[in-house]
C-alpha cells in the first residue's frame, strides 16, 4: 500500500472516528476536532462525506460535488448551501464525450478560519471535463489546489497555510446558516462565446464629418469666388 492511501485511510478512519464519537458518552477528547477542507457528494437531497478520497472518487454526468473548510468535530460540516445542479450548471450547454459536473466550495466562517486569513464567499462553478475524471481532477479545473501529504491542504489560495491541524476544546454551532452561492463562469467547456458587436463595418459617424467638412469647404471657396469676381 502506498503512503499516500495509507495517509488517506488514516484520515477516513479518523473522521469515521469522530462521527460515532457524536452516539457515546463525550469526553474531555471529544472537544478537539481539526480544521480541514472536507470532501462531500450531494446525494438524495443533502450533502453526504465522501467514502472515497478526491483522487479515488469518479463523479457520474450531472453530480454535484462539495468542499467545505470548517473546524471539524464529532459533527461533520457541510457546505452551507444547497448542491444545485440546474442553478449551477443549467446555463451551461451538455457536450458530446464530456460530463458537466457542479462544483460547489465553501471556505467556511471567519471562525473556521486560521488566525490572519479570512474566508471568502461559497461558490459555484459548473466543470466541462472528461466523463473518466476524478473529483480531484474537477477541483483543479477550477483553481489552484495546494496538496500536501496526499491531503487537500489549500483551495485556490485558501487557506495559505496549515493542513488538517489539531484544535483543542473547539466550539462548534449547532447549525450553519444557509448562504448564496456565487456563481461563476463554466471552466472547460468549449462552447463558442457570445459574439462581440461587430465593428468592422463602414465607420458612418466619420463619413458623414468628412461630406459636412467637404460641403464647408466648397460653400468658402465659392463664397470666396463670387466676391472676388464682384470687386473686379
């Protein structure tokens, strides 16, 4: 087994660990989570922890994928809204040999964030790729991703250090209020653009000054021959 699925399994069996730590007796341990970019499918109406890393996992045509950045603990914390498929991908025209997937990132709370660093706003971007790519394929698509250890550290930029650091005695809400998704441009898709205002054609503003200064000119100069012929 190489390190990289070795780290990833710890990393599963960790959070499956704080999962079934949320039906036992809590503890003084139980109030340490971690802060980290979580992986999540949107499935039957809500969002779901992946069972499979981003690198393992292939998304079908028409999934909605999710990462959240949050303090984690016996509670997982999903993205705050909703996995739209037709919000985010509607506009985006189907291609043939390819898979429209939504992808949906949420950086989290200015309290989930690292000390300095604030999170910005949960977004939406619809990914035109190949139907055998990977969610971790999807995510680069859209932006730079800072990996290390074979764990998803950074998302375009965010946060710019740490990677799943340890928390002690976090506090966690209940709940996470919805928030609007920012809905960006299609990454991927060849569709040709909208075509710009043509603006080749004859350039009529600068004819017609042409003919006004012409026909002024012809008026001087017979206004100018007339008198000339009249004081002879």
């Amino acid at each position: 087994m190489t390190a990289h699925r070795r780290t990833l399994r710890l990393v599963l069996s960790l959070l499956a660990g704080l999962l079934l730590a949320g039906t036992v007796a809590t503890s003084a341990r139980a109030e340490d989570g971690y802060r980290f970019w979580g992986y999540y499918q949107w499935t039957n109406g809500q969002w779901a922890f992946s069972q499979k890393g981003a690198d393992a996992y292939v998304p079908p045509d028409g999934a909605v994928e999710g990462w959240r950045f949050a303090l984690g603990g016996a509670k997982p914390r999903v993205p705050r809204a909703a996995g739209d498929f037709d919000a985010i991908c509607g506009k985006t025209p189907a291609e043939t040999g390819k898979k429209r997937v939504a992808l949906v990132v949420d950086p989290g709370t200015p309290e989930d964030a690292v000390a300095g660093e604030t999170p910005g706003q949960a977004s939406g971007t619809c990914v035109v790729t190949d139907p055998k790519s990977t969610g971790a394929q999807i995510l680069a698509a859209t932006g730079p991703v800072r990996i290390e250890k074979g764990l998803t550290c950074g998302i375009a930029g965010y946060p710019a250090k740490g990677c799943g650091d340890q928390v002690k005695n976090i506090k966690v809400p209940a709940t996470d209020p919805p928030v609007t998704l920012q809905i960006k441009a299609a990454v991927g898709s060849s569709a040709p653009a909208p075509a710009a205002p043509d603006k080749s054609g004859t350039p009529w503003t600068g004819i017609i000054i042409a003919m006004i200064v012409v026909v002024l000119l012809a008026g001087g100069g017979f206004y100018l021959t007339r008198r000339r012929t009249a004081t002879k």
